[in-house]
C-alpha cells in the first residue's frame, strides 16, 4: 500500500504540475498576444510618422523650389531694369549733349 500510496501522491503532484504548466502556458500565450498588438500598433505609429515626415519633406523641397524660380524670376527683372536703366542713361547723355550743341548754335 505505501507503494501505490507514493504513486498516488506522485500522480497528484504531476498533475497539480501539468496544471500549472498550462495556466502558466496560458498566461505566457496571452502575454504573447499583448505584446503583437503593441508591436503592430508601434509599427501602424511609426508607419504614419514616416509618411508624415516625408510629407513634411516633400513639402519643404516644393517651397524651397518654388524659391529657386522666383529668385530667378527676380534675377531676370533686375537685369531688365538695369538694362533698361542703363539705356535711359545713354539716351539722357544723348539728349544732354544734344541740347548743349543746339545751345551753342543759338550763342
């Protein structure tokens, strides 16, 4: 009898074991499942950020180009005006000397 009064006892305490076993399995497995849904909702987080940073950068590299052509713009309408500034100055000089002789014809 104490033979099979050991093998009782060893069966219970193997089965008190495999219980906690599966609860233990239980709670690592819903662990598990916490931890996938942080890490896909991490991954959703830093999936959106990288598309807003690249909207963000897109965005600057539009306005930085749309700065570049009217810096251009400006760069050609300066060279107009410094142009047209300069043959305002000629045509000024020519009228001067114009009217210098035209006074010296009349003296």
């Amino acid at each position: 009898q104490r033979v099979s009064a050991a093998e009782a006892a060893g069966a219970v305490r193997e089965e008190a074991l495999g219980g906690e076993m599966a609860e233990e399995r239980g709670r690592l497995a819903e662990a598990l499942q916490v931890a996938e849904a942080k890490l896909a909702s991490a991954s959703k987080k830093l999936s959106l950020l990288e598309v807003s940073k690249q909207e963000a950068v897109d965005a600057m590299e539009k306005k930085l180009t749309e700065a570049e052509d009217y810096q251009h713009h400006l760069e050609e309408e300066l060279a107009e005006a410094q142009s047209q500034t300069s043959a305002l100055v000629e045509e000024g000089l020519k009228l001067e000397t114009h009217v210098t002789t035209m006074q010296n014809e009349i003296t």
